[in-house]
C-alpha cells in the first residue's frame, strides 16, 4: 500500500479550517499544509506575537489558500466564547475543527476557571469550542471534528472521584487522562452526530513521537531529563511535518469514517506515514463517555442545543 502524503490531500479550496494551536509544532505544519492546498485557514492561538510569526512564515510560503488570526485561550472559558462567538461572526461556515492545542506534564496549576490545567486546557476547553461552534460545523455538508490525542492516552484513567486531580497530582497521569478524554469525546460526539444522521463526523489522531516543543512544558525530573536528552531524541523522533500527518489524513482523507483514529504505521506507532490506529479498551467504555460528556458540561456550560436540534 502506498503511503499517505501531504501530497495526497486533495484540493480545500472553498473550504474552511480551525487549527488551535496552529503558531507551532503540528499545528503548524497543519495549518500550513491545508492552506498550501487552497483552504482558509483560520489560527487559533493565545499568544498573539507567536501566531503573527507563524502566520507571516506561511505567508511567505505563498500558498494558494489564505490565513487569519483568532485570538483563543483554552484555559479561559469566556476567551473560547468570544473566539467562537467571533468565527461565527466572519465566517459562513466550518469544513475541519481541528483541536489540536494542548499542554503536557505540567507542573500543578488552574485554568481561569479552576480547573486542573492539563483536563481544563487538552479536553474542556475544546469540548466547550466544539460545542460553540456546532452550528457552523452543522451547516457545513461533510464537515469534520478532529481530536488530536497521543499515545500516552494508553496510561490515562478516567476517575470521576478525582477527575481534577485534587487528591493526587502526578503531571503524567493527568496528562494521560486529558489525552483519553480526547479519544472519549470523539467517540461519543461522533455517536451523537450518528444519530442525527448528519454529514458532520468526528476523528481523533495522534502524533507518535514528534520533535515539538510541547516537552519545554514537562515539570520535575521528566523535563529535565528530557531536555537533557533533547539532542539525542531530536534525531529519534520524526518531524512535526511527519507528526502532523495522522491529524491531516483526520481531516481530510475521503476513506475516513466517523470514530477513525489515526497515527503512524512504524514500530509501536512512534513514527512512520499514517494509518488507521486503535485506541485502548478503556477509550471505549461507554457509560464512561457518557459520563464525562455529563461532567463536561455541567463543568463548561456548554450548551450543544444546535447538535440535539439537528
């Protein structure tokens, strides 16, 4: 089987995407892939200065689509509401949501609104963008939802007794329970939009090892190790233009079903082209999606009034 390219995505013109996360990493390259391939690609970043370089890097690339700035904090719910309020306002539509942006193996911190910031920043705070912007991505025919998990979701656990981390706080374990609740909220979104026999579906991918600068973030003796290390892992782990590829295969990929998950094709998913992937069996358990759906939006407030109207 021929491998899947950033050649193989086909012509976005006309089309819309969000990328949060897009100043850098994978975000990036997924931004700058989809607009080198016609789309409009709107990105969603904190920090302005950060997402001005990124945007001026791709501009210069000249590529055939465009690229706009949305100033969005995931960590503040009432930044992710005017974020999504102002898409709604400039846009007509949404073909590919792609949440993309995320901390790892943080020291232990709040979000704005009090939430544990690994939970807050990887899961809330897109559930509650998902949520706002449903009605566009609803009105989109074929429009996609896409998740963007890791291989560390296989260590996450979903405990609702301490789902914020209050009792215990280990940077790994919260950081893997994030990652899981990403692949749970695909899962249970994309059986939400089933039912309503929409066109819009959701999928999640994961990056494998990628060079980003996600581990600057990593707190304790992990970070320092791991910076240490960077030299070295630099030359292991593939480039955030390879890692970024499950995440375009996601979104674009005319093959891909609702509840695909995609990550690369190499020795134990750390590198290589992407394909089809599993998640673990804990990803699955559905009175546990239903579940942190329920918490996620007493939590959030998220109102997805459009998604049950449909």
């Amino acid at each position: 089987m021929t491998p899947w390219k950033e050649s193989d995505i086909p012509d976005l013109s006309g089309r819309i995407a969000l990328v949060t996360g897009a100043n850098s990493g994978i975000g990036f390259d997924a931004a700058r892939a989809l607009a080198q391939h016609g789309a409009h690609v709107v990105m969603a970043c904190r920090t302005r200065a950060k997402a001005e370089a990124a945007h001026d890097t791709i501009v210069a690339l000249r590529p055939s689509g465009s690229i706009s700035i949305l100033d969005l904090d995931l960590t503040d719910l009432d930044s992710v509401r005017r974020a999504a309020k102002t898409f709604l306002t400039d846009h007509p539509r949404l073909d590919l949501l792609i949440n993309n942006a995320g901390v790892m193996a943080v020291p232990k911190q709040k979000t704005v609104d009090g939430f544990e910031m690994q939970f807050g920043t990887n899961h809330l705070g897109h559930f509650a963008l998902t949520a706002d912007l449903m009605t566009a991505l609803l009105a989109t025919p074929r429009s996609r939802v896409v998740n963007v998990s890791s291989l560390a979701h296989q260590g996450g656990f979903m405990n609702f007794d301490d789902l914020q981390s209050e009792k215990r706080y280990s940077p790994w374990l919260a950081y893997g329970r994030s990652k899981i609740a990403n692949l749970m909220f695909t899962y249970e979104l994309q059986r939400r939009l089933h039912e309503t026999e929409t066109t819009t579906i959701a999928t999640a991918a994961h990056p494998g090892g990628s060079n980003t600068n996600l581990a600057h973030d990593v707190s304790g003796i992990g970070g320092v190790l791991m910076r240490v290390a960077e030299p070295v892992v630099r030359k292991v782990m593939q480039s955030s233009e390879m890692g970024a590829l499950p995440t375009l295969r996601a979104a674009v990929d005319s093959d891909a079903s609702g509840g695909d998950y995609y990550g690369p094709d190499g020795f134990m998913e750390q590198r290589g082209h992407p394909v089809k992937v599993k998640s673990n069996k804990r990803s699955h358990d559905a009175l546990k999606m239903r579940q942190l759906w329920d918490v996620s939006c007493e939590l959030t407030g998220a109102d997805w009034t459009a998604l049950s109207a449909s």
